[in-house]
C-alpha cells in the first residue's frame, strides 16, 4: 500500500495494521494517527520517533517493559506477539544449545536486576553470536545509557515493521 | 494484596497484573512502576492519572482509540478484553434489543466520525438506557470537551479496576 492509502485509514483500521510497530504499545500508532495526512512512509515513522522522544523518561522505560526478554517466558509459552515470534526465530532465539540458553537466561536476568527493563536489540540485524555479546558488553552501562539504548533499538525494530507492513502488506 | 506486596513486584509481574487498567495500554502501568514505593492505592492510581495529563493531546486521543465501541465488533466476535468483556456485559451490553443494537450501531459511528476517536464512558457505572442517552447527548459536544470528558471516564474505569485487582487478586 502506498502513503496515500495508509492516509485514507480510520484509526481502527490504522491501529488494526499498525498498533505493534512498537511492541505493545498500540497508544503510540493511534496517537500519531492526529497527525495525518503523512507526506511518505518516513514521515509517519518521523512522527512515531518524535511521540518516543516527548515522552518522560519513565514512559521510555514504560516502552522498554513492553518488550519480551529474547529467549525468555513468552518464546517458550508461545505467547509472543507474531512479529516478536518473527525476528526471534529469524536470529536464531528458538534454536539456542543449552549451554547458549543458560546463558541468555542468566545475562538476560542480570540486566534486568541491574536497569529495571529488559534487554531490547533489533533482533533481525544480529544473529545469536552476535546478540550474546551485545548484551555481556551491555551488562556493564550505566542506566541512562542503556534506556537511551533501547530506545534506539526500539526505533530500529518499528523501522523494520513499518516497511515490513506497509510495504507487503495486501489488506489494501 | 496490599500495597506493600505491589510495590515489591517485578516489573513482569506488576505489568502481567495491573497492565490493563488503562485499556490496552500496558505502557503507562510499565511507565509508573518506576515511580515506585507507592505509599497507597490512591497514590499509584494518582501517579497513573498524572502520566496520562502529561501526554499531548495526541496521545490523550490515542488512550481514546485503544477502547473498543460499547456494543461493537469487539463485544460481538468475543475480542473484547476481560475487564472491557465483564463491564459491557454487566452494563446490558450484551442483551440490547435490535432496536437498541442499531441505535447504539448508529450513534457510535456518528460520534467517531465527528471526533476520530471513540465514545468512552464507565459502563460498571450506568445501564443501557443511560448510556444510550449519554451517547446521543455527548455527540453535540465540541472536540475539546469530549477529549477531556472521555480522559475522565478513562480514569474513572482505572479506578475500578485497580481497586478490583489490588483488592481481590490472589496472585500474590
């Protein structure tokens, strides 16, 4: 679908399509649904960056909390929203050897103990070798860091689902 | 449970627990856990209310478009969730008769096309005929006013169901 289409959505349908490009957090789409009409795809993530950036820094870490552990809980129940499940499987988080799963289990818990908010990467640029040791060298940050961090992330993950959606998507 | 028993809860569980009380908006319940010991109930339903006035404008409209038409799709596919099943049904929601079906049908659209966002009113606090009533009148209303005027009934819903969960869960 194009811009033009996105634009022509009632806010059910647009938050429908678009409510998980941030994870759990489908206040942000219907949010910025006000400022329609968008003149390009960047321009409605342009908008979606700037409602993150607005927010207190306890609604960051609110965003950060929405966030499945990689590996974790939800992966193993099969409670994972699909595009979680998606960029999981994508980088290898179904298919960890025992030894890399007690590992990710332990880093995983240490970084919530230490910031208060799970682990978030943009799991579709990295594969597992790659995940676990950004998030040992992550470990060690100071919290303000690492909440700017993973919102950066954050905004890498809801880039993907933006053109993913919009790009592919044929409800339209 | 009591208040000390919310304050010593992780983040997941705290979330898992009390992530709905604004309807599908997990991240404000996520948000204020950093605000955390609250010294009462009312305390961390104030840190709840303030978090929502401090969001612009878009995002108020935005916690409006996460809540589902009173009678609507939802209701009627059994996607509603649990506390918006529970306080549409206890409200009547769910035995209108046709007559009432359509002028609820009718009105709801009219109301979202007129504001972008939905009619949002506490159903555990009317019957059908009330919010039937409400609804026809609140349809006239400028944009400003039913903005504010639906924040308010989502705070009034927040209330109820914290004080259902904090006060009758047996998670803890």
């Amino acid at each position: 679908m194009d811009i033009a289409a996105v634009n022509a959505l009632p806010y059910e349908d647009f938050v429908d399509i678009l409510g998980n490009v941030v994870e759990k957090c489908p206040i942000i789409t219907a949010a910025v649904w006000s400022g329609r009409p968008f003149l390009s795809l960047a321009a409605l993530e342009a908008a979606i960056s700037e409602f993150i950036d607005a927010l207190p820094e306890s609604g960051k870490e609110g965003i950060l909390r929405c966030h499945p552990d990689l590996a974790g809980r939800d992966l193993q129940s099969g409670s994972l929203t699909r595009e979680s499940h998606e960029e999981q499987a994508g980088s290898g988080m179904g298919a960890l050897n025992s030894g890399e799963a007690s590992l990710m289990a332990r880093l995983n818990q240490e970084y919530k103990e230490r910031f208060g908010f799970p682990f978030v990467i943009c799991a579709r640029m990295h594969d597992k070798e790659n995940i676990l040791r950004q998030l040992f060298a992550r470990c060690q940050n100071e919290r303000a860091v690492e909440r700017a961090r993973g919102i950066e992330e954050v905004k890498k993950i809801c880039h993907l689902r933006l053109q993913s959606l919009v790009l592919t998507d044929n409800r339209l």
